[in-house]
C-alpha cells in the first residue's frame, strides 16, 4: 500500500488565506497606485504595504482621498536581523460622522537601509511621531525638518526598541546632590 504524500512546509504556506481588498485598496487600484493587501488588523482595518520610494505619492493620494488626519505614526521590529516598519493608521474626520474610516499603511525597510521619506509636509503631525521612531528604532525620515533624538539623550549610542539592540552597561547616579 502506497504512502500519502505528506504536506510539505511549502504547501502549508500556500493554503493561506486570500486577502480580499477593501474599499481604499480598490480605489488606489483604479488611480494606478501599485500596494500590496494585507490581512485586516482585529478590529477590521484596512491594511495596506507600500513601498518606500512610493510612499510620498502615496500617502498625497490618501490625503486628497479624504484621509485628512494621522492618528498614529509608529515603528517596530519584525525581530533581529529581520525588517524595520513604519506604520502610518490614517482616519478621515468629518462632520456628523460617528465612525471615521480608517485605513493602515505600512513600510517595510531593510536594517542595513533604514530610510523613508517624511510625511511631516503631508500630516504635521508626523512630526514628533517620526522623530519617536527615529529615536527607538533608527529609521530615518527624509525631509523631515528636526530629524533629532527626542527621549534619548543626543549623544546615545543604538536604538532601544530594536530586538537586537544589546543595552550599554551604565550605572545611576544616587543621592548625588
């Protein structure tokens, strides 16, 4: 009697589920703006990848769109040796609308080449938000105006929130007044 195939790890990772595009994805689609689909966040935000050297034209077209407010700008890890992301949750804030749309863009960069052009000129308020991630993760924003430390001190060595980052040895000062 013949053995059944067994599944390999390949075929496990092409059973995943298709993604279907959402209303924003859809609308970029028809302008001619290439993204990828990712799958929904919990709460069913639309969650879209963009390439770096297209995010400025991107994110133009999402605030001409409507999504007039950055609710959020972050970084993260995907883990050591692995990409840097920076993420952008956009609303669109209206009168007399109880639940704003909502959509998130996502930037995946290589380590060794952490850069992504600011949005500051865009959502002023990227502007703390990206020196933030700049400070944790070391991920540069292009044109951004005060691309400087803003929790760590000036002279800081690494990016605190990296999984790879290993923490200086430094000692506190006690009762030194």
């Amino acid at each position: 009697m013949a053995e059944e195939p067994k599944a390999s790890a390949g075929n496990e990772a092409e059973a995943a589920p298709i993604v279907e595009a959402g209303k924003v994805s859809r609308w970029l689609t028809e302008q001619g703006f290439e993204h990828e689909i990712m799958e929904p966040d919990q709460a069913k935000v639309e969650v879209i990848k963009v390439d770096r050297e297209f995010l400025v034209p991107f994110a133009t077209a999402m605030y001409a769109y409507g999504f007039n407010c950055l609710q959020c700008q972050a970084g993260y890890d995907t883990g050591p040796g692995g990409e840097l992301v920076s993420m952008y949750h956009l609303i669109k804030v209206a009168d007399n609308v109880t639940e704003p749309e909502e959509v998130r863009i996502k930037v995946f960069v290589p380590r060794e080449d952490p850069r992504v052009p600011s949005v500051y000129w865009i959502w002023k308020g990227a502007d703390w938000q990206e020196r933030e991630t700049y400070d944790m993760y070391g991920i540069v924003y292009e044109g951004h105006p005060n691309l400087k430390r803003i929790l760590m001190p000036e002279d800081w060595v690494g990016y605190p929130l990296r999984k790879d980052y290993i923490s200086p040895d430094f000692f506190e000062l006690q009762d030194a007044y």
